[in-house]
C-alpha cells in the first residue's frame, strides 16, 4: 500500500525542483484544502490531491522506478 501522505523531499524529486519549493507547494495547497474545510498537516499533502492538483499520474511516478 503506498502511503497516503507525501513530504515536500518526495514533491521535490517527482517535480524535479528543490525540497524548499516543495514546501512552498505543499504550503499553497494545504491552504486550498484548508478553505474548503479540511483538517490539514504541515509539511505533508494527501498524495491523491497533489497528483490531481499536478495533472501528473501516480503510474508515471511509479514508472521512473523501473
């Protein structure tokens, strides 16, 4: 099963960018989960919505492990 969460370290290496920016990102859409009333945790995001939120696919993540 994989893990429902993921760190800014993992957003970083699936958007190639540095682990500062994936705070960033995750900071911006805990915010949007926020307003729409969501309970939130700091540093991480539900992997579903970041995938959703990115238009990338968790196959292709699994796939650059191949």
């Amino acid at each position: 099963m994989s893990k429902l969460m993921i760190n800014a370290e993992e957003v970083a290496g699936i958007m190639d960018c540095s682990v500062r920016h994936g705070y960033k990102l995750i900071q911006e859409m805990n915010g949007e989960l926020k307003a729409k009333g969501y309970i939130t945790r700091a540093g991480r995001i539900p992997r579903k919505y970041f995938f959703e939120r990115t238009g990338l696919s968790e196959q292709e993540e699994d796939n650059e492990g191949i």
